[in-house]
C-alpha cells in the first residue's frame, strides 16, 4: 500500500486523486513509481513495510562519491601515462649515440613477444615432458606462497646503496654484466635522488637489489625482499623490450641471473635466447664490432657478450637443447682482466693494460668461467649432442683424454683470491665446477653408452667430491639456494647410487657404512640448502628410496660377480636411446640382456622408475653442465 500521493498543484485534489483517497488501492510494489501512482501521476512514497529496512544508515551517496573521485584519478593516471610515454620516446630520439644505442634490425613485436616469453610460461598439456626436459620438471611445482604487496620506498639511501654494493661484490664476479661506476652514476644516484633518471633506471636498480637481496642469511626475509623488488622491476618490463638496444640485453641477463634463485619467476631458456639473439643482432659476437671503439665501450660490449655466451650454454646443455651459438661462428676475443676501476682510467688513456695477479674485483674469475663453458660445449657437442656425427672408437677415447686434461689443467690454473666475499671465488666453487665437467665427460654418452670400470670409478669420485665441496661452502654458511645448486647436488647423489648399481666392486670398495654415510650427508646438506621448499623433500624422498635399494643389494648380492651389470646400465642409461649403428649392423644389438624397459630385479630396481615418472632421463638430455 502506497502512502497518500501528493497532488501537482498544491491544495489541489483532482477527482482522480479524490477517487483515489476514498478507496483502498493496493500497491503492486512497482519502482521507483508503483503502479496506482503511475496511473494519476502522482509522485509516490514508498510505505515503510514495503522497504527493507537497514540497522545502519545507507552509505550509497558516499560510495557514489568515492567512484566518482575514483573514475576522475584513473582519467588522470591514463593521461599522465600517455604523457610519460611520450616524454619517454622523445628522450630516447634525443640521446646522443653510445654503446646503448647499437641499432638493431628487431622486429617491432619484439617487445610484446618477449614480455609474454620472460616470464614464466606454462606447460603444455597433454605432452610426455619427462621424455624432453630431464631432471627440469622436478621443479615444476616448487611454487610458494604469493609475496604480499609490499612498498620499497619505505628504504633508506644506504639500504639501496648497501644491496647494490653486495650485488657487485659477490654476484659480480661471475657475471660481470654491469660496469660498477657507471651503475651508480647513471641510475642508482638518479634513482635515489628522484632525478635525472634514464628509462632503464628504475628497472635496473630494482632487479639489481632483487638479486642482491638472495645473498642474505636470513633466508625468508630474503626472498620476500628478492620478489618485492622483482615485482617492482617488471613493472617496467615493456620499457625494456621497446628499448631493443644495448641496456636491454643487459637487462635480460639480470633477469637470467634473478632467475637462478627464482625459477618459476623467470622462464631463462626463453629470456636467455631473446638476450644473445639480440647480442648477436648487433654483430656482439663478432671483433669487427669494437675496433672503432673506445676501451670502455670494447670491453663492455666483450663481457655482455661472454655473459650471455656463458648462461645459455649452461642452459642448453642442462635442457638437452641446441646451443645458441657455435664455436666457430665467434670471434669476438675474451675480455681483458681488469676491474672497473682500471678500465675507468684506460677509457682515459690510448693503451688499455691487464694485470696478471688476480683481484677478487677484476675479472679473472669471469675469464676462467668462460674457458670452462666452452670446455663443457666442446664435450656436449662431441658425446651428448643428438644430431652430433659418432667417430670411431678410438677417436672418442682421444677426444676425451684431451678434454680431461684440459679439465685437469682448467682446475690447477684456478685463480685463487684472499677470503673472497663471492662464493664463485671460493676454492670449492672451482672443485665444484670441475667435478661437474668430469660426470658430463664420464658418465653414459650417446657416443659411448657403456662406459667402463675406470669411467664409473671417476663418476663415483667426482659425485662425492661434489657433495664433499658443497657441505664445505654450507658449513661456512657461503651458499644459498638456487634451483642450479639442489639440481648439483641431486644428480651428483643419483650417479653415485646408479655407478654403485652397476658395478659390484665399487659397492665392495665402499662398502656399506661409508654409503650409508654418503647417502646421510647427501640429505642433511639437500634439507638445508632447500630450506622446507616442496622440491627438497621430493628429491630427498627418490635419492633415500634409491638409497635403500643400494643398501639392501648388500645383504643378497653374489659376491664373486665382478662385471658390470650392462643390463642395468642400458636400461637407466640410455633407455631411450636409439642407436644408429643399429641400420648399418644387422647384427647390433643395443640392449644385450633383452628389452631395455626390462626391470633387472624389481626388488631392487623398482625405486628408479621414480625417476622417469618425476622427470628424469639421462639418455635424452644432459643434465650435468649447468653449474651452480
């Protein structure tokens, strides 16, 4: 029921309205006019048992207001963006030429593409990863919680100026990608005086400290610190790619660095690709592209070239993936061992001079990394490349002597520093990478798919050592996680269980205390590295069944068998394998003991197949090269 409606013209009643009053007329409920009050057009008050009645008064009048001033700020944010956008086209038209302006032929999608393909991607579905990625897919789903929003402005000048000093000091060293002086000059200074910053300085300053904030030994803060500054660098992600010069490959490569921390943040096969395609665009790789110019720009363009030399062609070999680019395709020379300083003041002078003693801020370090990776290239390309061309026999046991030696001779001319604050300085660091080049030399190759006593023994040693030079730098506290150090140090554990699973008297040589031990000091080292992370307690889990396995064979095993168990070995090494001498050789049998998906004794076996199901096949990538 409608309250008395009101007239038009006041003291007016019109003989509608009149009938109207002297009858009960129901409301149909009707709004905002119901229906008796439309008919008379009389304006019409809602009864109060008709309304929802609210406890507290209505604040639709205040939210109106509020979306309102809200729809006047995002109209004002949009110009201001659109503005900025402009300013910022203007300035990179208006910057006179240097070694940021390199011109390139990208294409203009660039940008776009490679914003979707930076970060990380998802999986196709439907599709055998295990076949195709090796040990990579045990970390598809080391996911943590989201980082809540977090603001960075609330840090003080030293608190940017500390991490950026951190980043330089330990991070440097073995990726030397940005000049110290000039970081700080053109970007951090401007950045933290709100000034004269150039497009990339809010990029840069943020993934700098993001890298930087990895290093500290509060694990937790850390990575909550790490993702909040990351967050803030891509925010300015699309400035980056639209650059398509010089600073962007740098750029890229921080990322890739980043990355080694933070794997489901960044897709490092996809961004790594992007940076030397983009190194590579600009003839980066070639000498003829410095000799006109000056020493500071010459060896800046040498070390962001090296640098992306050097990350993907860990990440090829790791995923089993082509390298980027071949050996002999490159002519550009190594970078000179100087640190910044020094080149600062031979940008000065006509005659750039190395010294020869090295310095923990010079570059020997990032020198000797180089000649590892193209020592590991060398070795993927002649043993595990799947398109790679078989020598004879004879040809490959000479190719892999001169590889040893060089290794051998790599590791004895290590520089060597005074308490160096870089772990990639550190002593274990080069034993590290050292027994990582020997398992990729050694272990089961396509070129040699059994290998012999002697090469399982060496795989064995240098798993341990490994091990042994991990728990060295954890002990002191100087390592961290990264997703390169828990791959280390799980495929390193799962080829001493696989040499002990194939060769009988290297399980007698140890005997079974010392791989109890082993194994122990594997898992302790593994559960702290990982710090609680899902990945850790996964492979933790597979390396102690695989462990058990081991240890039980003590207690069954004929102790007069002394060959090597080929059957095994076949079946874990290569079982995918398909051998091409097998169309010129009738005769070649590539399994001897039968069908290569044949369990050798269930119960001691059946704990490998987590291995295949979780992600891993040594006979369809190498999974050794990439070093922590």
């Amino acid at each position: 029921m409608s309250e008395m409606p009101t007239t038009k013209a006041k003291g007016q009643l019109t003989p509608e309205l009149q009938k109207l009053l002297l009858t009960k007329t129901q409301c149909d409920g009707k709004v905002p006019i119901c229906g008796p009050c439309a008919a008379v057009e009389a304006t019409c008050v809602m009864s109060d048992r008709l309304m929802v009645q609210h406890a507290n008064n209505c604040e639709c009048d205040s939210l109106r207001t509020q979306l309102a001033a809200a729809e006047r700020r995002a109209t004002e944010l949009s110009q201001k963006c659109h503005q900025l956008e402009f300013q910022i086209a203007e300035t990179l038209k208006s910057v006179p030429p240097t070694i940021s302006d390199i011109p390139t032929s990208s294409s203009p999608m660039i940008a776009q593409t490679a914003t979707e393909l930076c970060l990380l991607n998802g999986q196709l579905s439907g599709m055998n990863r295990s076949s195709m990625s090796s040990a990579w897919e045990l970390w598809g789903d080391d996911t943590d919680m989201e980082m809540p929003e977090s603001n960075r402005t609330g840090l003080d000048r030293d608190a940017y100026v500390n991490l950026a000093t951190e980043f330089f000091d330990k991070r440097w060293p073995y990726l030397p990608v940005l000049h110290r002086q000039s970081f700080f000059d053109q970007h951090l200074i401007p950045f933290l005086n709100q000034r004269g910053m150039g497009p990339l300085s809010n990029f840069l300053v943020n993934v700098v400290c993001a890298i930087a904030s990895t290093e500290t030994s509060n694990q937790q803060k850390g990575h909550e610190d790490s993702r909040a500054f990351f967050r803030e660098a891509v925010k300015d992600l699309h400035l980056v790619m639209a650059s398509e010069n010089f600073e962007c490959i740098q750029c890229l490569l921080l990322m890739c660095i980043y990355g080694h921390n933070e794997p489901q943040s960044v897709n490092i096969w996809y961004t790594i690709g992007l940076a030397l395609n983009l190194a590579i665009g600009i003839n980066l790789h070639r000498k003829e592209s410095i000799s006109t110019q000056d020493t500071m720009t010459a060896e800046m363009c040498k070390r962001v070239f090296w640098c992306a030399y050097v990350i993907n062609c860990s990440m090829a070999i790791n995923m089993g993936r082509p390298l980027g680019i071949q050996e002999s395709d490159i002519s550009m020379p190594l970078p000179l061992q100087m640190t910044d300083t020094q080149l600062d003041e031979a940008s000065h002078s006509p005659h750039a001079e190395e010294t020869f003693i090295p310095h923990v801020a010079d570059t020997s370090t990032f020198i000797h990394i180089i000649k590892l990776r193209r020592i590991n290239a060398a070795v993927y390309t002649t043993f595990h490349s799947i398109g790679s061309r078989l020598a004879e026999a004879a040809e490959l046991d000479r190719l892999r002597s001169t590889y040893f030696m060089e290794l051998n001779q790599w590791r004895i001319t290590a520089p060597l520093y005074i308490q160096p604050l870089s772990t990639f300085q550190s002593t274990e660091w080069f034993q590290i990478a050292y027994h990582h080049a020997v398992l990729s030399l050694y272990r089961p190759s396509r070129a040699i798919p059994l290998p012999s006593p002697d090469n399982l023994r060496l795989c064995t040693d240098s798993a341990i050592g490994l091990i042994s030079s991990y728990s060295a730098l954890y002990a002191r506290n100087r390592i961290r996680y990264t997703f390169v150090a828990i791959h280390s140090l799980f495929m390193a554990a799962v080829t001493m269980l696989y040499s002990l699973r194939a060769f009988a008297p290297l399980r007698r040589e140890l005997t079974k205390p010392v791989i109890r031990t082993n194994i122990f000091t594997f898992l302790t080292l593994f559960r702290g590295i990982c710090d609680g992370r899902t990945v850790g307690e996964k492979c933790c889990g597979i390396v102690e069944r695989l462990g058990d396995s081991i240890l039980s064979i003590f207690d069954n095993e004929d102790q007069t068998y002394t060959d090597i168990d080929t059957e095994f070995q076949t079946w874990f090494g290569l079982q995918t394998h398909t051998f091409p001498s097998q169309a010129s050789d009738p005769g070649f049998e590539p399994y001897p003991h039968g069908s290569p998906s044949h369990f050798p004794d269930v119960s001691f076996d059946l704990p490998w197949a987590d291995l295949f199901t979780q992600g891993i096949d040594m006979g369809t990538a190498d999974v050794w090269s990439f070093v922590f």
